[in-house]
C-alpha cells in the first residue's frame, strides 16, 4: 500500500470542527455597538475603531502574566503590527517598550518616549544605523548579520564623542524550519565569531541574543530555542557568558479566538485541488463539506506559556546565567482583538451586500483565503448568525470581508463591524484605489480620531509632474 494513498483518504474522511454557533457570542455581546453607530455618523465610514480599555486590558494581562512566571522578564510592543501611535502610547503606559523594524517605527518610538527599545530587521539602512547609533541610552540594536556587524563597526569607531551602543545578535532558524525563515539572523557556528569581532570596536557592547518563532499555539518553539542557546552558552568560556545579560525569545504569540475558514484547513485544500480536476465544486463533496464554515484554532492560554518558559529559564539558563533577563516582544496578542473595522453598507445583492471599505485597509486578502471573523449588523444586531457575504468596493474579486453574519439581513445604510482587526492591518494596508481610513478611539466614554482619512494631497505628496507644476487636489474639496 502507498502510505501518501491511505493518509490522502484518512484526510478526506476527516471531520472538521465546526465552531459553535455560541463560540463568538462573547466578543459579539461586549461590543461598543452604540459608540460604534456614533462613531460612523461623527467620522464617517469605513474606519478602524479602537477600543482603549480593551487594549490597556490586554496590553497589562501580558506583562503580568509573564512577570508573575518567567523571571526578569519584559514585554516590548512590536510596532510593526500596528505603528497607530496613540495606539503605541497606551501600550506604553502599561509597562511596555518598544521593538521596532524600520526608520519610522524607530521615530516613532523616540518620539513617545520609549525608554528601551529594540531594533531588529534583516537590512538596516545607513540612516536607520545612524539613528540608532545617536541614541546608545535607548536603543538596544540587534543585529541580523556580519555584513551589517562590519557596517555598524565602520560607523561606530567614526563616532565622537565615544558613545557605547548595546548590541545583540539573532540568530538564524534551525535548518528543519521553513526555509523562507533562513533570511534572518547568524548561523550559532559563526555566532562565537561576531560576538569576538563586535568586541574590537570600543562603542559597541555585546550583551544579548535574539531568537524569533512564529504562529506559536504552544511553549514548544520557545522551549526549543531555550535548549538550543544553553547548551551553546555551557560550552562558553566565563567571558563570554558574563557579557550576555538578556535572552529575547522574540514574539509569535497567537492570540486566543482566532479563527480558520474550512477551505482553508488541510481537508479543505485538497478538496478544493480534487474539485478542480474534475471540473466540480468541493460542496459536493461526500461527506458534505462547507467551505465557510469556520474551526477556532486551538491556542494555549497565555499563563501556560508563561509558565512551561518560566520553568525552562530556571532549569536551563539561571545555572549558567543566574540574573539573565528574558525579553518577549508581543504585537498580535496585543493588537488583534481591541481594534474593528466599522464599514457601511452601500448596495444589496442576492446573498450579498457591498461595503465601503475594501481589503486595502488590511493589505491582504486574508478573509477570502483563509480568515474567519465575526461580521455584526450594528445597526440592527441579534444572535442569529446567516450565511451572507460581503463584498468590500474594490476592483477586485478577492475583495470579500466574510460569509457569515450576525444579525439582520443588511439594508442600505446600515453600519457592520467586523470584529478584532487590530494587528498587521493599519501598518499593512494598501495605496489601493480608496483611501486609508481615520482612525478613531473609544476611551473612557468618549470618541476622538487618533488619525484623519488619508487625503488627496496626502496619498500625492512629493510627486511631479513632467510638464511642471503642483497637483492642487480636486475643487471644492478642503485641501483643493
């Protein structure tokens, strides 16, 4: 018997979990529906809508949690999954640094007064090193490669008055990891060696090292790097060891409730290639197969996270580094659930409405391929949940926020929130057709816009024109 035979068949035989029609009750129920309808009549739609209490919540639960378990620890916000800077600044106050992968983020982090902030990417540029290089007392810089070790080293000796600069590594993915994960970081055999050639230069100062896991469901991967970097640490010489002060395990926390359409799950993809083939649809499939119904992906809780990497801190680095500190550097957890996006209905369809908002606002086409998350009718809510899809404006088929709604069939009008679209929405989305919406926070009982619409004059700042001349913007608008 071919074995690729019997696990194709086990896979077609498969059930899938359906999420329970109750499963999102909870988050549905403690929507701000009556700000949310507000908000869109004050500051029009489609927008982000933030909700700050939410955020403070999540953003605390985090840093105590790992604080309660994993000794010396500290969170550091990754601001690459949402860069909103009143956004930043909650964070902030709740005991968080900052991580940043880019000269805005880095800006950015300067400018709302982050104490500590870490600095990793796989290219940094000259004026992004220089930035860096400015700020020693802040910004901790972890470095991606030899390469970019030698450039640091040229700057900084160019450096005067001598400044320090704390420098850490990261080091590269395990072989049998995807191998798109391969770009980032030093190999640990050459690891020995940059730490030796950082230590030439008098304004750098080697103190840590860097690993990252993502989509993590489970301790596994941050136990693993655990291991991996102590048993490197216990064949290093005292000098060595006593140099390294922090271990940062980096983010990949997968937030809890997130859920997964069928067809995208391992059943559904291969139904979807066999359908294909035979010229017919995966509906049709024996056992009945509903390519939008939706599994919510199994996650550990947090407190378990921080637990098993808290016992392994103790187990495996404090014999060789007693007062090692452990960063983590969160940005989904933190992000995804306290922000909605909050769109309008523009026409009715059979089965269907249009929306005002397209996919540009998250900078992919997450919900057509693989995303679930609840669609409520703000307007005219209730608990029943209708197979209903929803098309955002765009020239585009993959434009489509859903197929699932709670609430009544949508009307003209009427105001729909899609629920928990914080992180790698706004710092992702798309110069596509529409504009980049405002931005608007609900906070202890009151509306602001964190940030206007993106204009006319914004989205054509700095270009030129061949004949000469300024494009002034359309007339009659306010910046025309």
């Amino acid at each position: 018997m071919n074995p690729w035979v019997d696990e194709l068949r086990a896979l077609l035989d498969e059930p899938l979990n359906d999420a329970a029609p109750t499963a999102f009750d909870p988050r549905i129920l403690s929507l701000p529906m009556e700000p949310m309808l507000e908000s869109a009549r004050r500051f029009g739609t489609p927008q982000y809508f933030l909700e700050a209490d939410q955020l403070r919540s999540i953003a605390a639960h985090f840093v105590q949690t790992m604080q309660t378990s994993v000794p010396r620890s500290h969170a550091f916000y990754a601001l690459k999954s949402n860069d909103l800077p009143a956004l930043g600044q909650i964070v902030h106050q709740q005991g968080l640094q900052a991580d940043v992968a880019g000269l805005f983020e880095l800006q950015l982090a300067l400018e709302l007064g982050f104490g500590t902030i870490l600095f990793s990417s796989p290219g940094k540029t000259r004026e992004e090193l220089e930035l860096a290089l400015q700020h020693p007392n802040r910004v901790i810089l972890i470095v991606d490669n030899l390469s970019e070790l030698k450039r640091i080293i040229d700057l900084a000796r160019a450096m005067a008055p001598p400044r320090p600069l704390r420098i850490g590594f990261r080091l590269c993915a395990a072989p049998s990891e995807d191998p798109s994960w391969s770009k980032f970081g030093i190999p640990i055999e050459q690891l020995r060696y940059a730490i030796d050639q950082a230590q030439t230069c008098p304004n750098l100062t080697w103190c840590g090292l860097h690993v990252h896991s993502s989509w993590n469901k489970t301790p596994e991967k941050y136990i693993n790097n655990i291991e991996t970097i102590a048993a490197w640490l216990a064949d290093q010489p005292s000098s060595v060891r006593q140099r390294m002060s922090f271990l940062d395990l980096g983010g990949g926390f997968y937030p809890e409730g997130q859920a997964v359409l069928h067809k995208a799950e391992d059943k559904g993809i291969l139904l979807q290639t066999l359908a294909s083939r035979l010229g017919s649809s995966m509906t049709s499939a024996k056992p009945a197969f509903d390519p939008y119904a939706c599994t919510i992906t199994a996650v550990e809780p947090l407190h378990v996270f921080a637990q098993r990497i808290g016992d392994s801190v103790r187990r495996r680095l404090e014999p060789i580094i007693p007062n090692i500190q452990i960063f983590f550097e969160p940005g989904r957890y933190i992000a995804s659930h306290p922000t909605h996006i909050v769109l309008s209905v523009l026409a009715v369809k059979p089965g269907g409405a249009i929306v005002d908002g397209g996919s540009q606002m998250l900078g992919d086409d997450r919900f057509f391929e693989y995303c679930f998350a609840p669609i409520v009718n703000v307007t005219r809510p209730s608990r029943e949940r209708r197979r209903f899809t929803l098309f955002g404006p765009l020239c585009d088929p993959h434009d489509v926020w859903g197929y699932t709604l709670w609430g009544q069939s949508p009307e003209e009008g009427d105001v729909l929130a899609v629920v928990g679209q914080g992180a790698y929405s706004f710092s992702s989305a798309w110069r596509f057709i529409k504009a980049i919406p405002p931005y608007v926070v609900w906070d202890n009982g009151k509306l602001w816009q964190a940030k206007r619409a993106e204009t006319f004059r914004n989205r054509y700042a700095g270009c030129e024109l061949p004949c000469g001349g300024t494009l002034a913007g359309p007339k009659g608008s306010p910046e025309g």
